[in-house]
C-alpha cells in the first residue's frame, strides 16, 4: 500500500487588503489535506486562523507583515513530510535563479515552496521540485489566483497548480 500525504500550498494572501477572508473556492481544495503550507505575506493572522480550521499550518513570515506575524513566524523553516524535505522561503530571488538559490537556502530539500512574485511556479529542476502556488488573493497580471497541491507518495513529490474562479468584488 503506497504511503501518500496530501499537502495544501498557499501564499500572498494579504488579509485584510484584499479581502476579509480567503475564498471558498481556495479552501474546498484542503478539505482533505493533513497539512497546509503558507509561503508568506499573511499580513495579518487572519489567513492563519482560517487556514488552521482546515489542517495544521506550517508558515513563514513575507515582507509586507505585521509586528505579530513578525514575533510568530520565522523567515524560513525546513520540515519532513513522508520521508520528502521539503524548504518554505517567501522570497527566492529572481527567476533565473530560483534553483541556484533553493539550493543554497536548503541543500537537503527535495522541494522548495516559495511565494512573493504572485507568479505560479512548478518545476523540477534536476531533482529539485520548485513550486509557487501564486497568489490566493491577489492575481495581479495573472490570470487568476490560484493555490497548489503538493502529494508525497513513498517520499517522491508531485504537485498540481490550481486556477481559481475570478471573484468579482
């Protein structure tokens, strides 16, 4: 029997400046996740608590926070899910470089989530898996927020980029 662990990938969530709360159409998708990883620019705790309902939440701090997320987050945290390390950072540099850094910032990872561009990314560069989810929120030129699902199946990584419906404000 294969071991297989459901992650939820989020990032740039930016509560309350764009909007009071994250979508129902984001959460849905972690309704059977066993954890939830933010990739930073919560702002405020509020995507945090709404977040935590869901599954336990592994998050670090982006550069647009608060003093509180500020004193509860660190900047970047290394965890193990499944046998898979997996590296969160909110920023990784340019795109040019994302491999270069990830490696740098975390030379035992096997997967490297970052956010701050707004920009989805899914990439598996020589073994490293480099996975943006976008932004949940804020789509910027994208076009649509979107959110990722990471899988670790007997410690091998896959993820999934999803597109959210546009929301009208």
């Amino acid at each position: 029997m294969p071991e297989i662990h459901r992650i939820g990938v989020i990032s740039d969530t930016h509560l309350p400046s764009h909007g009071a709360r994250i979508s129902d159409a984001a959460l849905r998708h972690f309704a059977d996740v066993e954890l939830i990883i933010h990739a930073g620019d919560h702002s405020s705790r509020a995507a945090l608590d709404q977040l935590s309902a869901y599954a336990p939440v592994t998050a670090v701090q982006g550069n647009v926070e608060d003093a509180e997320i500020i004193a509860l987050l660190p900047l970047k945290r290394e965890l193990v899910v499944g046998g898979c390390a997996i590296g969160v950072v909110h920023i990784l540099g340019d795109r040019a470089h994302y491999a270069r850094n990830a490696r740098r910032e975390f030379p035992d990872a096997r997967v490297v989530v970052f956010g701050h561009s707004h920009v989805p990314w899914l990439e598996d560069h020589d073994g490293l898996l480099l996975l943006n989810p976008g932004s949940a929120t804020d789509r910027r030129r994208q076009p649509h927020c979107s959110i990722a699902l990471l899988t670790i199946t007997n410690g091998q990584p896959s993820a999934e980029i999803i597109a959210l419906p546009l929301v009208q404000r």
